[in-house]
C-alpha cells in the first residue's frame, strides 16, 4: 500500500507538469548539476538485489536514458566539470564494477541505444573463475574474459581501474594500495592499449579510501576517483571523489527519473525533517 502511495503521487508530480516546472526552474535559477549511475550485474540468473537489476528493467533504463536524459561519457562529464562549463540537463554518465559477464551483453544493449558507458574492472579475476565472498551461495556467475573487454572497449566504451584485487583500500597500507592502483592501471593499458583515466575504488563507502590516496591516483596519471556514496555531481567538486548512484536501489523507473532530474530533494528534505531519511 504504501508503494502504491508513493507511485501515485510520483505520477502526479509528473503528469502534471509539476516535475518539467520545477526542473525547468531550479535549472533557470542556476541550480546545475551532473550525475553517474553504478552498477555491478544486469542477469536475470539471480533475484534482484543490492547489486543486481534485471534484463527488463536494465532495457527500460536504456530507453529511458535515450529519450529523456542527455548520456555522455566519463571523459566528457570530467571536462564539463573541470572547465567549469554548464552541463545540459539531466547530463548522466553510466559505470559499471567488478567484470561480472553480463556486462558484456549490458554493453551491448548500450551501444545499440548509442549509451557510452564505463566499465571498472578489478584486473586480477578477468578470465578466472574467481567467485566475490559477497556470492558465495549464489548461482555462479562468470567474470569477463580480456576478449570480453576488449570487445567492450571496441563497443565505443571506456575502461577503467578498480584495483588488482578488489581490496578496502582504506585497511591496506599504502604501499599495497599503491601497487593497486599502478599494477591494476598498467595491466589495462598493457591489454587494451589506451590510456586509463579513470579510477573506482571498491567498495566505494567513505571508509574504504583514505584521503591521502586522492592525491596518490592523480600522481599515477588517474584524471578522477570514483566512489560509490550517492550524491549528484556539482562544481564544487571539482578535483575531489566522485559520488555515484547504485541503481538496483531504484525500482521504479519513475522514482529513478524523478531522482535524477533533482525533482525529489523537497521530499527527501521532508524526510530528513521527520527523521525518515538520514543525513
């Protein structure tokens, strides 16, 4: 019942010409920002989950993302940002982690929509049978092969760095911290021959990277660091980590939609008041 609620008056805030009025008017008053979504497997092997969205919903995202939002590379997000240039609206950027092989056909389906996208890939499970702990349990799902991301990479995508290993850079020491983010990075520029800019780092909660590493990715030739704390991209974060938005946390298209555009910070902002929402 209370999803139902909260699908209604999503769909009247929209069909109303509520969400567009207020869009267009946060835009017009100066209020700009920028977004990247996150995710990690799109199979309909499994339930969906934390990490998970199905094939349907994935294809919904895709047409969503074609006709109402304005899709740009990583690398095109990152110049927006760092010269300062106002962004279009509803400008998002779409990642990936962890090279479960779904991606592949997840990049697929992006390139047939004309969808760039980014994928993280931590380089030491590309073609193994390597199982994450957070699976164990799980129908097997295998990893992608250098062949797979390569093919990806032909697709028109971008690849990034998420490590050697996968550890929580923020218990390591920073020797081994260091050693995966150079290894991981040359690995990729070894394999696929392009420059890697870009750097994710796993886990991607506050405690899970150091602070003193920022400065350390930028001395590896890393343009950007990415987290996985949701938060839209704004000016003022400029040179600092990234956040990103986990969609499996979206179910509903709409609610996504409406999320993205800057349309629900009223009603977030009406949850933090009563304690529903945590800061």
């Amino acid at each position: 019942m209370k999803s139902l609620a909260k699908s209604t008056l999503y769909g009247l805030y929209k069909y109303t010409g509520a969400m567009a009025v207020q869009e267009r008017l946060a835009y017009w008053s100066g209020r700009r920002f920028m977004s990247v979504v996150l995710f990690h497997r799109v199979t309909d092997a499994i339930p969906e989950d934390g990490l998970t969205v199905s094939t349907a919903w994935f294809r919904g995202f895709c047409k969503l993302m074609r006709d109402r939002f304005h899709v740009v590379s990583l690398a095109t997000l990152h110049r927006m940002l760092m010269t300062g240039q106002t962004p279009p609206l509803r400008t998002v950027a779409i990642t990936f982690d962890d090279c479960y092989r779904d991606n592949l056909a997840a990049a697929r389906v992006l390139a047939l929509h004309r969808l760039p996208a980014t994928f993280f890939i931590p380089t030491k499970y590309v073609g193994t049978d390597h199982v994450f702990p957070w699976d164990t349990g799980l129908t097997q799902m295998p990893n992608l092969t250098w062949q797979h991301v390569k093919e990806m990479q032909d697709l028109g995508h971008e690849i990034g760095s998420h490590t050697v290993s996968h550890p929580d850079l923020g218990v390591i020491s920073p020797a081994k911290a260091r050693r995966e983010m150079a290894d991981s990075k040359k690995t990729l520029e070894d394999k696929l021959q392009r420059p890697v800019r870009w750097f994710a780092y796993p886990f991607g909660g506050r405690g899970n990277f150091r602070p003193e590493y920022l400065p350390l990715t930028r001395e590896l030739g890393y343009d950007a660091c990415f987290s996985a704390v949701s938060g839209f991209i704004q000016p003022h974060l400029r040179g600092q980590i990234l956040p990103r938005e986990a969609m499996p946390y979206f179910r509903s298209l709409l609610n996504l939609e409406l999320h993205l555009s800057g349309c629900l910070d009223w009603f977030y902002g009406m949850k933090r008041r009563v304690g529903l929402l945590s800061l």
